[in-house]
C-alpha cells in the first residue's frame, strides 16, 4: 500500500467561516486551482454521506481540463469531510478551531500516474490559494 499524503494550513478566519468558504460551491469556484493559469469554472457539492462533489478544474487557455468527482463518506458540520474519489483513492479534510484561526489538514491517498511529492506540491498548492482566498474575502 502507498504512503498517505498529508497537508495542512492555517487560516485566519472562524471555523465556522472557513467550513462555508471551503465547502459552497459558489466559493469552491473561486480557489479551487493550484495556480493563476487554471480555474475552477463550476462545482456541485451535495455536503452529506452520500453525497457527490463535482468541480470542473481547467487550464484557462482551454489545454487541458478534467472534472474531480467523490462520494461523501462521513462529514461532521465544521470539523470533518471524509471522500472516496471516483478512482477509489480516499481523502480526508479536517478542520480545527484554533481561537479565531482555523488549521485545515488533508490527508489523502495518491494516485500511481505522478510522484508523490508533485501530488502534494499540487494539493498543497490548492490549499494555499484556499487560504489566500479565505483570509481576503
């Protein structure tokens, strides 16, 4: 079995904040990509077990594109989403009240096309423009 893969960042916002900010897809639309040259030009997110999440991720010069797909398995309101992704990889996200800041960590499993460290110079990517976009909106 493949070594998991962990991220984190701490974002200066409530809990309560970043859990909405991370988790609508109105909001998901606006950092969901690792750099300027991509976008995330729609998301569904249906926030149960059960439930699908869904974003369009694309270069913006139209190159290259893919939708990521997941089926909630556990989330807990404002501390924890766990997903298996379409290709059977599970992720989990939780989400930490550190007094007015909250610590977001995400754990996940990798894929066997690219090296683990690009993964999770890719996730962690995303989770800075998270941050980023969290702490100005």
């Amino acid at each position: 079995m493949t070594q998991r893969i962990s991220i984190e960042a701490v974002v200066n916002r409530t809990r309560g904040d970043v859990w909405k900010l991370f988790n609508e897809p109105d909001h998901i639309t606006k950092w969901n990509f690792a750099s300027d040259d991509w976008c995330c030009p729609r998301a569904e997110n249906d926030l149960r077990a059960g439930g699908r999440l869904c974003s369009r991720m694309e270069a913006k010069d139209g190159s290259f594109g893919f939708d990521f797909e997941a089926i909630y398995d556990e989330v807990v309101h404002e501390a924890k989403i766990a997903y298996t992704m379409t290709d059977g990889r599970q992720a989990e996200t939780s989400f930490a009240d550190l007094g007015g800041k909250t610590r977001v960590s995400t754990t996940f499993d990798p894929e066997k096309e690219n090296p683990a460290d690009m993964q999770k110079m890719g996730w962690q990517a995303i989770l800075d423009n998270f941050k980023k976009y969290a702490e100005s909106a």
